[in-house]
C-alpha cells in the first residue's frame, strides 16, 4: 500500500474542488440559459389574412427568423423565399399577395351574410368597436392602423 502524504491528500483535494467548481457553473449557467428562453405560442391561422397578421405582429416584434420558420411551415415555401416574403414584410409589402399564399386553405363563402361595412357598422352600433377591428383585419388582412381608420371611418 503505497504511504500518501499530506501534501498529496491537499492536491486530490483540490483538484476535485475545481472540478466541482466547474460542473456547478455549467450548471448555473445552463439553468439561466433555459429561463432566458421563452416558449413561441403555436400559430395556427384559419385564413391567409390571419397567418399575415400573426406574422406581421412577429416581424414588428424583431422576431423574423421565428416568422420565417412559422410561414414555411404552413406554406411549404423554401428558406430563401420564405425569407424573401418575410423581408419584405418588413419592408411595408403584403403577403397576402404574395402567391404562396394561395396554398393556405380559403374560408368558405358565406352564405346570406351581411357585407363587411354593415357588419362592421352594427358592431360599432353595439359598442364593440374592438371587434369590429379584428372582424376588419381577419377579412380583409389589413393592418391594425388600417383597420382601426376603416372602422372610425364608417
């Protein structure tokens, strides 16, 4: 049995003190990483005027790569056009116009149903004039300035 002394006990000692030292900060800083992160709700549009609006809100966020991600996802657009859209939202241009928007499922027609402006003015009638906005922007894929403007002006 080999005679190990104090200094070599002290050395031992040591080093598994820095290794623990050093499991604890990657755990520390592992755990902070993991709170930085905030969940992305899930983003399931009805209508292409919804999936532009729920973009929108991303890109005027900052959070682009996420709206990118999302819009491939329900297009099945490559990455570079994808992106393509998606700057030029950020540019001010609708994608509503844009033609992959053409494989989202349309809403159905609706049958014996008021216009847009009568529904709009009932709403405002009632004292739902919030409503009356998001009626505006899931129909017609206006913005939220625009919508507004539409609703006070009728």
């Amino acid at each position: 049995m080999p005679n190990i002394g104090v200094p070599e006990i002290l050395m031992l000692l040591t080093i598994v003190g820095i290794i623990a030292a050093i499991i604890a900060a990657i755990a520390i800083s592992a755990g902070k990483a993991a709170r930085g992160r905030t969940p992305h709700p899930m983003i399931t549009p009805t209508t292409p005027a919804e999936l532009e609006h729920q973009l929108q809100a991303l890109v005027n966020e900052g959070k682009t790569i996420l709206a990118i991600k999302i819009l491939r996802q329900h297009t099945g657009l490559s990455l570079q056009d994808a992106k393509t859209a998606v700057d030029g939202m950020r540019a001010g241009r609708r994608l509503i116009d844009h033609p992959a928007m053409t494989r989202l499922p349309q809403p159905p027609p609706r049958l014996h149903q008021a216009d847009l402006a009568t529904r709009v003015r009932e709403l405002k009638a009632a004292g739902r004039e919030q409503q009356a906005v998001h009626l505006v922007i899931g129909e017609t894929g206006m913005t939220q300035g625009e919508a507004q403007t539409f609703v006070q002006a009728l």
